[in-house]
C-alpha cells in the first residue's frame, strides 16, 4: 500500500467536523469512509475522488482531472486528480467539497454476507 502521508493528512484536516470518518484500506491506497460511504482516496500521490454523475462531466475538465476507468469501463462519478490538480488551497478544497457533497447523496454499499 503506497500513499503520500503529507496528503493523507491534508484530507485528515479537511475532514475535521465531519461525522463518522474512518480510513480503509482499498485499491491499494487508503480511502476516507464518511457514513460508511467512500467518499475520497489516495493512492501515491493522486486523488480518487468520488463527486458523484452528475458532477462528473464538470469534474473532468479540471486541470488534472481525469476519468476513472476500472478494466475496460469508465466509472461515471470516479475522477483521478494528479498533484497539479490538488496542489493549490482552493483546488484541494474544490475536490474536498465536491466530494462531501456526493457523500450526503450517496448511497451507501450494502456489505456482502462472508
């Protein structure tokens, strides 16, 4: 599992406030549960944001921003952000809200039966 420590942290402070935050280990990186709903993750340096379909075409056209595609299928809602897209405060918060934002929509995964 790689991820830069310094950006996990930035998400760690941004998510201040928030109810019912974990870290999960996922997609070999850490992701940010918030009410048990993935809401943003890190893998190295680059972002998964999760802002949702109807963000989606918004979100792509960020510097940076690029469309999550898993195998051979985009993952309409998924956006990665590579560091140039994140560096700058009001950036980060961009992606920080548009995440939370989702989150509040989302629904959440039921768990599988083991």
């Amino acid at each position: 599992m790689a991820f830069d420590e310094k950006l996990a942290n930035r998400i760690r402070e941004a998510l201040i406030g928030q109810k019912n935050v974990r870290e999960v280990t996922m997609f070999q990186g850490m992701c940010f549960m918030v009410d048990d709903k993935m809401c943003i993750c890190l893998r190295d340096d680059r972002l998964m944001c999760r802002v949702g379909p109807e963000k989606f075409d918004e979100a792509v056209e960020r510097n940076g921003a690029e469309p999550m595609i898993h195998g051979n299928r985009l993952m309409k809602g998924f956006v990665f952000v590579e560091p140039e897209g994140y560096k700058a405060k009001k950036d980060f918060d961009y992606w920080i809200k548009a995440c939370l934002a989702f989150n509040k929509i989302a629904i959440p995964t039921k768990r599988r039966r083991k």
